[in-house]
C-alpha cells in the first residue's frame, strides 16, 4: 500500500464516543489490562508494519490519518487500530503524534483528503495494484474522463447502465466523484471480476 505502490491498511465503522473515553468504535485487541487507549494522527508518510520487529511492510500510510493506539510501543513500534478498514498493524513512534480522541467526521475528512489513488490503496489494498493499472488504462486518472460515444465515465469508464447497478450509482452519486467512482469499482471487482475492462481482457493489466 505505497500510494504508487502499494499502500496501508485503513474506513469505517462510525459509533458516538462515550464522555471520558476513546472512542467505542471497536474494543481494542490485544490490549494489556488497564490500558486506555488514546489516538495519533500521522505527521509524516510512514511504514505500516505487519509486526512489531522486521521489515514485512503493508506499505506506507500518509500524513493526516488517525489511529488508536491499543498497547505500549514496542520497539519504536505501536500496536494501532485503523478506524478507516477496521484493521490493525503497526506504525513507528516517529512520524506520529498524540492527539485528543477525533470524532468519526474528522477521520472521515482525513481519508476525503485523500489523493483518488491514494484513496484506492486505503480501501483495497489487495485489488489496488490491478485497479491501478486498469483505471490508469481507462482514463489516465482524469476523474472528469467522459467517452462520447459509449458514454463511459469517470476513472473506471462505468458504462450508464453498470454505474446505476453498483451500490454508489443507486445512491445517486455521480461517476464523476473520483472515491465513489473508485468504491464502485472495489465493488465490481469484488462481485463480478475483472473481465468487466477491456484493458484486462487484453492482457494489460495482470
């Protein structure tokens, strides 16, 4: 998960904090007794890790995003719940710092300020890579890219008729918002594979 290559694990599950306490949006895993977690938000880009020692890495996660932090650091490292995906890992101590507890419309800002592919790396980081490659063959990553003649739109140039069958288009969001474009197609992907684009069939993008 690097923006431009892979990228972090990372949104949403939203619940109203508690007075006094971080909030409740999942209980933490893992934690020590008597541990009260507290949040960071990240200062600059960095490592998310799989452990707490060695270098296997998800990718990188950038500036801006908020983690709850469930355990004592270890080895430079915190044990960091993501409220974006509902996942953890760990991050390093530097590159982060503590925070008061956000609430659930300023994590959702941080990940709207999100660049389109840095937004797909966050949301699905094990589809990102092909997604990358098939929306830079569909649309050069112009979120505005309209064909005239087949009327497909946005990154992922969604015919009409796929976009009203997504989850985003019976919203009534427009192909043209870059992240519900991006999210309809994580939703493709995942329901109905990858055969929907051409520049997959044609062997571009494996």
């Amino acid at each position: 998960m690097p923006v431009l290559r892979r990228l972090f694990p990372l949104v949403a599950v939203w619940c109203l904090a508690q007075p006094g306490v971080a909030l409740a949006w999942d209980s933490p895993a893992g934690s020590p007794p008597g541990w009260q977690p507290h949040w960071v938000q990240t200062t600059a880009r960095v490592e998310v890790f799989a452990n707490a020692t060695g270098d296997s890495s998800f990718g990188q996660a950038p500036p801006g995003l908020y983690f709850r932090i469930d355990a004592p650091d270890q080895n430079g490292r915190l044990w960091a719940y993501d409220p974006l995906v509902g996942t953890w890992a760990w991050l390093p101590v530097l590159g982060t710092t503590p925070v008061p507890d956000p609430s659930p419309g300023q994590v959702t800002a941080s990940a709207s300020a999100l660049d389109p592919r840095e937004y797909l790396y966050v949301q699905a980081p094990d589809l990102a890579p092909r997604l990358d490659c098939i929306i830079a063959g569909e649309s050069g990553w112009d979120p505005s890219q309209v064909n005239l003649r087949s009327h497909a739109s946005g990154l992922a140039q969604f015919l009409p008729s796929t976009w009203a069958a997504t989850p985003q288009g019976g919203e009534g969001l427009s192909p043209l918002d870059a992240n519900a474009n991006i999210d309809a197609a994580i939703w493709l992907a995942r329901t109905r594979g990858w055969r929907q684009w051409q520049v997959y069939t044609e062997g571009f993008c494996p």
